[in-house]
C-alpha cells in the first residue's frame, strides 16, 4: 500500500469519527486549544503523529472536549504508548453520549488491555495506593489499576505502619495484590474473669514443660531407690538363708543338751551359737524392711506418674498445687523418702 495512502486512512480514522468543528465560545483558551487542535490535525496530514499526540494533548489540557481526546487517544494508540492511550479510551466510554460513541471506545479498550498489566490490590479501606511513587487511587478499589507491562512497586500507609510489595506483570495479566496488615494476635482474656491487673496473682507456677521433667525426675529417682531397695532385700534374705543353716547346724549339735551346755565352760560354741542366731533374725529384719520399702517406692512411682500434681515443678521450689474440683479441693499428693522409707503425703485442706 503506497506511504501517502496509508496515511489518508490514518487521518481518517483520527478525524471523521469526531470532524473538526469551530467551537461556539471564543475565550483565549478556547482559540488556543482550537489553534493546538488545527496544529495536530495539520501534522497528521504531514505523517508526524507523535508531533500531533504532542498538540492534541496541549489542546485538551486546555479545553477538555470529546473530539479532542478522541483524537489524543488515537494517537497515543499509533505511537507505543498505550497506557495512556488505555486511560483517554476508558475516559472516552464513561461520558460517551450514545450507544455507538460507547462501542467505538471499548473495541480500542479490549485491544489495549492486553498490551498492558492490571493489578487488583486489596489493603484497608480509606489507604491511598502508590505506584512507582506515585499516588492513583484511594482504597478499595472500583476496577482494577491499569500499568504498564513490567515491574512496579507498590505502597500503601496504614495506621500499623507502612505495607509495600514488588511486583511484575505481564501484558494482558491481572495480578491480584495483598497489602493487608497482618493481624495482631488476640490477647487471651485472664481466667475466671479476673482483670489483667490482678491475673499476674493467680497463676500455676509451672509451665507443661517443667512439670512434666520435674515428673520424669522424680518417676525415675523413685524406680531407681525401688529397684536398690529391693536389690538389699534380696541380699539380706540371701544372708538370712545361709545365717539360718549355721544356727540350725549348732541346733542339731548342742540343742539337745540345752542351756545346761552352755554352763559347763563351753562358752566359745554358745558365744558362736548366740552370734549365728542374732545374726539370723538381723538379716531377716534388714530384708523385709528393704522388701517393704521397694514396694512403697515402687507404689509412690506409680503414683507420681499417674497423680502427679499440676502445681509441682522440676527445681523451681513451687508447693503442690491444690486439685480444682471434688470433696477434697485443695488436696495434693506428694511423694516423700527418706531413711527409713518412702511413700506419698497428702497436704491441703478439706
């Protein structure tokens, strides 16, 4: 197609969708925005549309007339700059008159929407939206902020500080935009409905953690002094066995004489008599008071693993802590060894 041609039907499509018409006012601006438009026109028909985008936009700043951001708008769309070219359009559609006007603004819409990137930012209501520094819209938002295709920065100020993002779009994307603060984390209200002044008062004194190594701890201290225990018992039961066989041994040799034996100067074999039968009931006594003990302990391990109380924590020098509910409140059970046993003490009040 020949150059001069080409450009014929360019200035067609620039000039009879809204002819030129001389303007009824004649104010200084209104002439001046007249001579800009005739300007515009004029380097169109010489093929210079970047020089005519140039005059159009001069005239419409001063006078803002339909016919001459029709005009603008076009050739923004024929010179590469299509974000602006996008705005004028949409400017175009919102006060268009008549339904055709409407329709001959949104085909230039569609096709524009794709040569460029969207974003649907979210951030509280009354924020204004920065972009690249600049400010383009008060939150929440009406339709989605139109940008060139690339990467851009956003901002927005809240009352929790300032929210900000980078972002990249792609021509013909919609990027949807989070800028809402995180939320702050509820504050637990103070129990039984004390007031935070007077909560600090009433509190356990143990965290799940320690209590439950206090609890290990004492488990464990308690099986370790059982199993001793009962280690003792079975050796002073072992000794009692062979203690009783010496004894029964001096039964069976003098036990028939009596006492009378012992008063006629044999008094070494009544001194070793008398030590195997002491002995004997010693190691008895001795392995049923461990035998007795480790099955204390052992019960007292038992119960600290099951009833160990909420209130006793490992090292920290808490007492026990009260049982909330049933007949006994305030009762607790603690486990207790000492040298001449082991076993639990209830403290508390009824």
């Amino acid at each position: 197609m020949p150059r001069s041609l080409r450009r014929g039907l360019l200035l067609a499509s620039l000039l009879l969708a809204f002819p030129v018409r001389a303007y009824a006012e004649d104010p200084v601006p209104e002439r001046e925005a007249q001579a800009r438009f005739e300007e515009g026109v004029a380097r169109v028909k010489a093929g210079n549309i970047e020089g005519a985008r140039m005059s159009f936009a001069q005239a419409y700043a001063l006078v803002r007339k339909p016919t001459i951001l029709w005009n603008l708008a076009l050739a923004e769309e024929k010179t590469g700059h299509p974000l602006e070219a996008l705005s004028h359009f949409r400017e175009l559609a919102r006060g268009a008159q008549n339904a055709d006007d409407r329709g001959n603004a949104e085909k230039h819409i569609g096709g524009l929407m794709a040569q460029t990137g969207h974003l649907d930012v979210v951030a509280p209501a009354g924020t204004q939206l920065l972009v690249d520094g600049a400010a383009v819209a008060i939150l929440p938002l009406a339709e989605a902020v139109d940008v060139s295709a690339g990467r851009h920065r956003l901002e927005v100020h809240t009352d929790q500080g300032a929210r900000d993002a980078d972002v990249e779009v792609a021509a013909g994307q919609l990027l949807h935009v989070s800028l809402i603060p995180p939320a702050e984390p509820p504050t637990a209200p103070p129990p039984n409905g004390a007031s935070p002044a007077t909560a600090g008062s009433v509190r356990e004194s143990a965290t799940p953690s320690s209590r439950a190594s206090g609890q290990v701890v004492a488990v464990v201290l308690l099986g370790t002094v059982t199993a001793v225990s009962v280690a003792l018992g079975a050796y002073f039961a072992i000794q009692t066995q062979s203690d009783q066989s010496t004894a029964d041994g001096f039964r069976q040799n003098y036990g028939k004489y009596g006492k009378s034996f012992c008063f006629r100067g044999t008094s070494l074999v009544c001194t070793q008599w008398n030590q195997a039968v002491q002995t004997e009931t010693r190691d008895a006594t001795f392995s049923d008071v461990f035998y007795v003990a480790g099955g204390a302990l052992a019960a007292g391990a038992v119960a600290a693993w099951l009833f160990w109380p909420r209130g006793i924590a490992g090292g920290d020098g808490a007492s026990p802590a009260s049982l909330p509910h049933g007949p006994l409140r305030g009762l607790a059970l603690a486990p207790t060894v000492g040298p001449g046993g082991a076993g639990l003490t209830a403290v508390g009040r009824f």
